[in-house]
C-alpha cells in the first residue's frame, strides 16, 4: 500500500502503518557540538525552524532535518546520533520531490535538498560519511508553522505543493 501524490513522491507505508514522526530532537546548546535532547513535541516557526534549536535561522536552508529510521537501523545508530531533529518511519526522503509539500501535526512543510554528510559523521564512526552517502536525510523548510510530535502522521498535501514557493 501507498500513499501517493505528484509532487510529494510515493510514500510507503510500512509494515507498522502510514509514514510517521518516531522520534524529535533538538540541539539547545550554543554550539553545534551541544548534545542533542530528545522530545515529545516540537513548534515549528514559519521561515525560521523548531523552537529552542540552535539551527532555527530565518531563511536558512537547514530549518529541520529529517532522517529515515530505517537507515539509522540499518546502520545500527540510535535516533539523534547523526544530528537530525525529526526521525521518521515509512517514508524515502530521497524519493520526495523538492518543492513538495506535507503536514506533521499542525505544521506544514515543505521538501529542500539532500543533507550532504560531513566529516563530524566520522567522529561519530569511523567511515560513516562514506557509507551514509545520499541517505543523511532531507531538510524541510517551515512554510506555516504548528506543532507536531512523536506518532504524528505525515500527510502529503497536493494542494499545498501546488501553491507554490511563493508563500
């Protein structure tokens, strides 16, 4: 079974039910080196990131990054090892399409780029830049904020993704 859309991209659903957020953290500390804390729920601030995380920046590129579980599964690596603020199950990050558009709780958000690992992914293992390649995950961009949390359903919405980046 499938959840579909044109511009969300195709979106399995697993085993376990529809894509959904399985873990959220936030990075409160000065430096990007701060550890990670992990929450039940977040508030994601239009144009701007999650509240109380170093990352959120008005305009950034880096708003919310999301991680597929079933990679840190594979790779035998824990939810906020590699940096991410949102965890999900049951969706391909590299399937979606830039410009797509999909609701987490109350917030609706929109599909950026690819996170390119970094050299830091090996200071967590030894040749995990390399083996991470293009599965680091995928940075949202805040286009109306709300709040969402653990267990919340990722909804694609076409209309939304149709509007356009002009909002």
């Amino acid at each position: 079974m499938t959840l579909e859309s044109s511009q969300f991209g195709t979106m399995p659903a697993s085993s376990r039910g529809t894509p959904e957020i399985v873990a959220i953290h936030l990075c409160p500390g000065p430096s990007s080196r701060s550890e990670m804390r992990s929450v039940a729920h977040a508030t994601a601030l239009e144009g701007f990131g999650l509240e109380g995380d170093r990352h959120a920046r008005a305009g950034s590129h880096r708003q919310i990054l999301f991680v597929e579980i079933e990679v840190l599964e594979a790779l035998v690596l824990a939810p906020g090892v590699i940096r991410e603020q949102v965890t999900v199950r049951g969706v391909r990050l590299e399937e979606l399409s830039p410009g797509a558009r999909f609701r987490a709780g109350t917030a609706l958000l929109e599909v950026e780029d690819l996170c390119e690992p970094c050299e830091r992914m090996n200071e967590i293992r030894p040749g995990l830049l390399e083996v991470l390649g293009t599965r680091r995950g995928r940075f949202m961009r805040v286009v109306r904020g709300g709040a969402f949390a653990v267990g919340d359903a990722l909804v694609a919405d076409p209309a939304a993704s149709n509007a356009g980046r002009g909002e």
